[in-house]
C-alpha cells in the first residue's frame, strides 16, 4: 500500500467507526478475556475494528480466519489443518484490521517452529507484539494450534473403425439440439470469457478463443439450456478484488454427466472429466500426426497458436489424459455440477422475482431422487439451516453430502477389479450455491476452509500433498504447467505461487537419500506452454517453471554432498521431460514463402495439455487443475479431479509392486512416450529405470535437434543440472528450435504476476 492510499485509510477509518463508549458490540461471541481485543482505546473512547488473523511463513500465508465485524473482544474459534513444507523459525500469527484501503496489522504473535516440530499440543496465553515489534495494545493472545465446457460445431467420431451409431455422424452440438427434441434435459455451463462479444457491431472471439459466444448463439432458439457463467468473486471481496478475480480467472472445470444403462430397468449416472476440452484441436491419436491427414481428419480442425494464420506449420498435436467414472462417486460429480448450476442461474431467480414472478423457481436441474428409475443417494440432496443460525443470521441452503449407497456401487468389494475413487476440487464460496458461508461448524466437517472473505475447497492441492507423503518407491507426473513454492525459489519469493507440489516432491526424494533407499520422479510437461514462446506471457511462464526447477534440483543436491553420495546425481531421482514429433514429408515444398521453419524442419512439440499423476503404482490422480497456483489456491480458476486406487492391487496387500490397472495404464503411457517397453519399466524407483529413460531421451533430443530418427516421443527437457543443482540451458538449445523463445524464460515488469503464476 503506498503512503497516499494509507493516510486516506487511516482518515476514513477513524471517520467511519463508532466513538461511544462500548460503541461496536461483541462480534465474536464470548465474554471479556485478556485475549486480544482489537477494540482500540482513544482516550474516554473504543474505536473498534474489523479484525481476522493470518497465519504466516516467509513469502506465504497459509491460514486465513473469517472477518469479524465491529468485535470489541474477537473469539474466531475456528480449526485449521496445514501442510507445511517451508524453512521457517517461526510460525506467525497476525491479527489484522481489515478495511476498504486494505488490512492494518494490528499485532503479531510468533510460535517457534521447534515447539511445534516437537508434537505437542501447543496451548496458552502468547505476548502480542505491535507489527514493527514493540509490545501491542492487547498483552496476549490465545492461539489454538452436466457439461462444462463445449464448442457446438466439433466432430465428435474421427476415422471410425465399425457402424457409427445413431447420431453419430453429427456434430457435438447438432448431437445435443438432437437429444433435447427427443426429451432429454440437456444443460450446459459454460466459462462465460468477459473478453469475448457478440452484440450489435461488436464481435470478438476473446483471449482464450473458447468460443462462448459462438455456443450461446448456436443454441439461442433450441430446447438445449445453455448458461454462459462468468468467474463471479464472492460479494464478500472488497470492489478491486472481485474485479482481478472476474477479469483473470477462469471456470476450468471439465465435466460431462449423462444417464446411462444400469442393472435391470434402471438408470445410473456417469461422469466424465479430466483435461480433455470440448472444442477444436483436442482430438488425437498415440501417433500424434504433424503434416498426414491435414487435408481429410484435420480440414476443419487445424489449430496451432505459436503461428500466425495463413502460415504453412505442421498442426499442434495434443497429449490428454481423461477418465469416465461411475458409481458413488459420479454423483459427488453430479452435485458440483448443480452448485455450480445454481449460483450462475441466481441472477435469472432474482430478474423473474423483480418482474414479479415471486413463486418461480429454476426446475432445469433434475431432482433424481424423485425418479425411481434413476439410481440415486438416497438423502435429500439440500437441507435447509436456518432453525441453527443465530437471530442475525439470514437463511442458507447448504449442499448436504450424502452417504454412500449401497445400490450404487458397481463392484463388490471382493471382486479384484473394484475401485475407491474420491473427487477433489479447487472452488470457492464465490463460485458455487451450497457452501456454509455462516456455519462454520459444518464447513469444518466438510473439509472446508473459512477464510477471511470465503469458504474454500482446496482439496485437490491436499490430495496432491497427501499422494506424494505415502509415496515409497516413485512419482510420475504430466502436467501442463509446473511452478510452484516460490517462497523457497533462488529469487522473486514473493511471486505468490505458494502451491507445495514441488518442494513436497523435492523433500521426498530428501527423505529417500537420507534413509538410503531409491526413488524417483518423472515429470512431463509441454516443451513450452501454448502460444509463441517468445511473447512475454511464455516468457514470464517458463521463468517461474525454470525458477521452480532449480529450487528442486538445489535441494536434492544440499542433501546428496550433506550424505556425502558423491557418485550420485541429482537426475538420478528427478527429471523433467517434454514430448516432440518429427514427421516425413519429402516431395512437399518446404522453401516457399510463409512457410515456418517448423514445416522445414518437419518437427514440432508435442502438447503435453493432461493434468495426472501416477503413484507407485498403485494410485492415480487425474482431473483439470495445473500444477500452478491459479489451479491448486482454490480461490482463483475452479478445478475438478479424482484421486483412485484398487485395493486388491497395493503395496501394502500384495508385499509387491502391483499389476492392475493404474500400472497398466502407466505402462500404455510409457508405451507410447518411450517407443519400446523395457523390464526395468517395471520398476520405475530404480537407478537402472531411471537411466534408461533418461538414454531414450537424451538420444531423442539430440535427434530431434539433428536430423535423425526419434524413438517414441520423449525428450530430454532442454536443460542441463549441474552436481550443486544448478541448471541451464543444454548447451546449443539456449533458445527453442524453429520458433525461437528462451528456454529459461525471462521475467516481465509489465504484467501481474497473478497472471502467470
């Protein structure tokens, strides 16, 4: 905050408060304690505050409670569970005065990080600090440790290979208008990108070219209900802050919900997400064409963003990774669909209401529960709160979670193929109707965190962290970004990527030096992220992924010479790689005018878009969050995923590595990326593994820069790791091959780093 913005602070907040003697009232509940009471004394007069506490390490705030409004003596009562992989000394604690110009630190308490290393229950009264260190005004304080997404016009079956069946030579939305006619309920949420128009003589497409516009007109005069659904903040922000979340953030959700077969003459729900957009350039095949088929699969589908239009360029080949998903947890799917649903439709509620139609109410969502026919949780899906709210409190319907049926499982649990699936999100207070906003008891049973402002769903980061701690032999990753920890990064710490992903990798593979026992971590992501890797927005992106890296490579290096394991390198336990095509095309011209060197070269990346991760076989992780902090904060692009395993197909039953499915579908991915499927694959924690895959893809970079044969597609990620796990460019790919770009990425003064982190 700079000095004007902060004397203009202080002048409306001591204009604004009440100066009467007791003026405020009690906002936290409980009587008068030596506990801080943000109440300040001016004279014969109490101004009182707004006050809420952080929770800090350096570079990152971990915890935030909920804002107390006008609270003489504050009690948050709240309950929070933390991960935390951070150098720290002390854990602090702010008690903060928030207001319209921002939050005035009001004191400060620090716990020390070996107290609460040492496990205890850490309890008392604690001396509160004022923020440049002198005793405060309060001595103590008392800290107690459907379908989302879609573009009408996409082809949905490509090269069949037996009959198509009805309809299944339209397009997605044809297909859709078409099972509407027949009775079907169809409902469509889409990300509604502010950048984009289509009104009177404004038309365009947008940043992200999603084609909203173009899907809502499609449909306009059709049975389909299609809702185009902007990132709305919650009201709770302050003005500035709903419009950083509304311009910059995004609905990133990928789900499809329909009714399907189930035993008897029933119906049953599945559910479809992961990477996988609805719209153009997505499909593809394991063979990731370039320049074949342009003419015949790909004429209308031709989508690559590093290249202006009109230039010859190979097509962008797309790598995803999705999933279908049936029984209990489909219908955990189904209920963030209807959240969702509700809150993006409330301003349709609350127009029919000012039109005087005060009995409507929106019956597109289906209530299955109603429908015998239709397999469903047998409690009711809302319940209404409002006999335990206190008299100040205004009703609230909240999404209660129902228990397990049953009748909805699809195996027993004896039968060697049944799957435990859980579904995870990143999605605040402001984008769904169903959280309990004022009752923080049941958000706490939900899992749920009450912040200063929201009520967050941060569970995908969670199981993410939860996934890579019960680790014991391997992690293998894609995803289409990977920056993250920047509070340990060798510069720019306070960039606000705060996500733990890659430290919680790097502290493993710590963990695993120091109890001399091997493991390892793949990671793939695209060569660069979508676009031209020259433009600053790349550039600012791959900075933070470079930054990201060398914070890893650093850190397992520290532990090595620590071990004294000079033999050993950081690579051998974490790499990163990228996956690329080189494809014949001899007798085209390749010297013509608006030709790309890419086209002349005959080589192109592969775009690595899938957000999963593989644990040991035995555990996968799979949704639409990016490893980056807009997809895991839970407060800024909404996500969906699921986190599955096979109980009869672990370590801990079989005393082995395991063979279901998660292993297979690892070994179909290493297939495809490796060209060839060695015994050492099977053990992926191996050193021997471990070179291997890192021979195919030194040898297929180099390929891949020459003119030689590359064998399957991975590469080498374009950077070299030095013994003290310091890292560069290889040494002649300082910038990307035939479009340019450094690999390393450069930093840019000119846009928020909210933007690319």
């Amino acid at each position: 905050m700079d000095v004007v913005s902060e004397r203009l602070r202080l002048c409306l907040s001591a204009c604004s408060r009440p100066g009467g003697p007791g003026g405020g009232g009690g906002g936290g509940g409980g009587g008068p304690s030596p506990a801080a009471s943000p109440g300040r004394r001016h004279g014969k007069k109490i101004v009182t505050s707004d006050p809420y506490v952080t929770v800090s390490v350096p570079q990152a705030t971990i915890a935030r409670t909920r804002v107390l409004k006008n609270a003489k003596n504050p009690k948050w009562d709240q309950r929070f569970r933390v991960a935390l992989a951070h150098p720290v000394i002390h854990l602090e604690f702010r008690v903060k005065d928030d207001d319209v110009f921002g939050a005035e630190v009001i004191g400060i308490v620090k716990i020390p990080a070996r107290d609460i290393a040492a496990g205890g229950v850490i309890s008392g009264w604690f001396a509160v600090s004022g923020p440049a260190g002198e005793a405060g005004h309060r001595p103590r304080a008392r800290p107690e440790i459907h379908a989302c997404g879609e573009e009408p016009g996409l082809p949905l079956v490509r090269e069949p290979t037996r009959p198509l069946p009805r309809g299944g030579d339209l397009t997605l939305g044809e297909l859709l208008k078409y099972k509407s006619e027949e009775g079907v309920r169809v409902l469509l949420l889409i990300w509604d990108d502010k950048t984009s128009h289509d009104k009177y003589f404004i038309k365009t497409g947008g940043v992200m070219q999603t084609h909203d516009e173009e899907t809502r007109k499609f449909f306009k005069h059709s049975s389909v209900n299609c809702v185009l659904a902007p990132r709305y903040a919650s009201s709770k922000l302050g003005i500035i802050k709903q419009q950083v979340v509304g311009t910059m953030f995004t609905h990133h959700q990928k789900c499809v919900l329909v009714d399907t077969q189930a035993p008897g003459n029933y119906r049953k729900i599945t559910a479809f997400i992961g990477g996988i957009d609805l719209c153009d350039g997505r499909y593809d095949t394991p063979e990731h064409r370039l320049f074949r088929d342009l003419d015949t699969v790909f004429k209308e589908d031709f989508h690559n963003p590093t290249f202006p239009a009109g230039m010859k360029a190979p097509r962008q080949p797309w790598h995803d990774l999705h999933c279908r998903i049936e029984g209990p947890a489909a219908y955990d799917v189904l209920i963030n669909f209807e959240q969702r649903w509700r809150k993006a439709t409330r301003w349709k509620e609350f127009s029919l209401f000012v039109k005087g139609k005060k009995h409507w109410h929106d019956d597109s969502l289906i209530k299955i529960g109603r429908i015998s026919w239709i397999l469903s949780p047998t409690s009711t899906d809302t319940y209404d709160s409002t006999t335990s709210l206190s008299k100040d409190d205004s009703s609230e319907q909240i999404t209660k979670v129902p228990e397990d049926n049953p009748n909805l499982y699809v195996s027993k649990e004896d039968d060697s193929n049944n799957w435990h699936v859980q579904i995870f999100r990143s999605i605040d207070s402001g984008s769904v109707k169903g959280f309990p906003t004022k009752r923080k008891d049941i958000a706490e049973k939900q899992n749920l965190l009450v912040t200063k402002d929201l009520v967050v769903d941060r569970s995908i980061q969670t199981a993410y962290i939860q996934a890579i701690r019960s680790a014991q032999h391997f992690v293998y990753i894609e995803n289409q970004y990977f920056l993250g920890s920047s509070y340990a990064w060798p510069s720019y710490v306070d960039a606000g990527a705060d996500n733990l992903i890659p430290m919680e990798l790097a502290l493993k593979i710590t963990s695993k030096i120091r109890a001399n026992e091997r493991f390892a971590v793949y990671i793939v992501i695209p060569m660069w992220p979508e676009g031209d890797p020259k433009s600053a927005t790349v550039q600012e992106i791959l900075f933070w992924q470079n930054q990201t890296m060398q914070m890893m490579y650093q850190v397992v290096a520290l532990e090595l010479k620590q071990m004294q394991l000079t033999d050993s390198h950081p690579r051998d336990y974490l790499n990163f790689y990228c996956l690329g095509k080189r494809e014949d095309i001899s007798g085209q011209p390749s010297s013509a005018n608006g030709v790309s060197e890419a086209y002349k070269s005959q080589r192109f990346m592969i775009y690595v878009h899938a957000k999963g991760m593989v644990v040991d076989d035995e555990y996968v992780l799979l949704g639409s969050a990016n490893i980056n902090q807009r997809s895991l904060a839970g407060t800024k692009d909404t996500e969906i995923a699921m986190g599955a395993y096979q109980q009869h197909h672990t370590w801990a039953l079989k005393k082995r590595p395991p063979r279901g499915q998660v292993y297979g579908y690892r070994m179909s991915l290493w297939a495809e990326h490796l060209g060839e499927l060695e015994e050492c694959f099977n053990q992926p924690g191996s050193l021997e593994c471990v070179k291997k895959v890192n021979e195919i893809a030194d040898n297929n970079w180099n390929n891949y820069m020459g003119k030689g044969s590359v064998q399957g597609h991975l590469l080498r990620y374009p950077i070299q790791v030095d013994q003290d796990g310091n890292i560069g460019p290889l040494q002649g790919s300082e910038e990307f091959p035939d479009v340019g770009g450094k690999v390393v990425g450069s930093h840019s003064n000119t846009m928020p780093d909210v933007l690319t982190t």
